[in-house]
C-alpha cells in the first residue's frame, strides 16, 4: 500500500469511519443513560464520569468492529 501510495487513503478512511462510530455510539448510550446537556449544566461533577464512562465503552467498541477485526 504504502508503494502504491494507498496507505494513507485508507488510513484516513478508517479514521472518519471511526470517529463517526464513536459519534453514533456515544449519543446512542448517553441517550438511553439519561445523560444530557441538563444534567450538565445541572451537576458537571455527575455528568462528567458518566460521560466518560461511555465515552471509553463507545471506544472500546468501535476499535473491536473497525481496527482489531481486520
């Protein structure tokens, strides 16, 4: 790939594929978690670990069906 100068189209391909996954993941969780932009501006100091939590799960998901499966 990289002789055929393809490697860093697919790359970022894979990178957008990627981002846009975790981007549809994560407002999928947050949604059926109840976590929303009132409970943010509510108590941060509840919403932030929540959406970290999902943010780490949406991530670990997203790797596992577009990275480790190839």
């Amino acid at each position: 790939m990289i002789l055929s100068e393809t490697l860093w189209k697919h790359l970022a391909k894979i990178d957008k594929e990627c981002n846009e996954m975790m981007d549809r993941i994560v407002r999928q969780m947050a949604k059926k978690e109840g976590v929303t932009e009132q409970l943010k501006s509510d108590d941060w100091l509840c919403w932030l670990p929540k959406m970290n939590s999902i943010r780490s799960r949406a991530e670990e998901v997203a790797l596992h069906g577009l990275i480790y499966s190839l």
